[in-house]
C-alpha cells in the first residue's frame, strides 16, 4: 500500500496447506509517504502474519 492505494499484490493460495510467496515493487517516494503490508481476503492462509511477514526498502 502507498498511501491508502494497492501498488502490489501477491496470492499463495493457499487454502488448506502452508504456502509461501512473494512480490516486488518499485516506487518512487516523496517526503511524507506511507507505505505499508496489508491482508485482504476471506479465505484460510490469506494473512500477513507478524514474523513471518515483512518487506523492506533501499534508497537509490
């Protein structure tokens, strides 16, 4: 999420077993920007558990 709008998406499918996945996406910030991970869906697996989940960043 950048400030309240999806930028990325990434689905498992994980609806009866452990499954890993992952995403990348570039953006260019401006002071003052939110970024963060967020869960969506109704299904079994579909959250972004704490500490299993993260993402990060660099400056270039």
């Amino acid at each position: 999420m950048l400030n309240g709008n999806v930028v990325g998406r990434s689905h498992p499918n994980a609806a009866t077993t452990n499954r890993a996945a992952s995403s990348s996406v570039v953006l260019q910030l401006k002071k003052g920007d939110k970024t963060w991970i967020e869960p969506k869906g109704s299904l079994t697996g579909q959250h972004a558990y704490a500490g299993w989940s993260f993402y990060s960043g660099y400056r270039l």
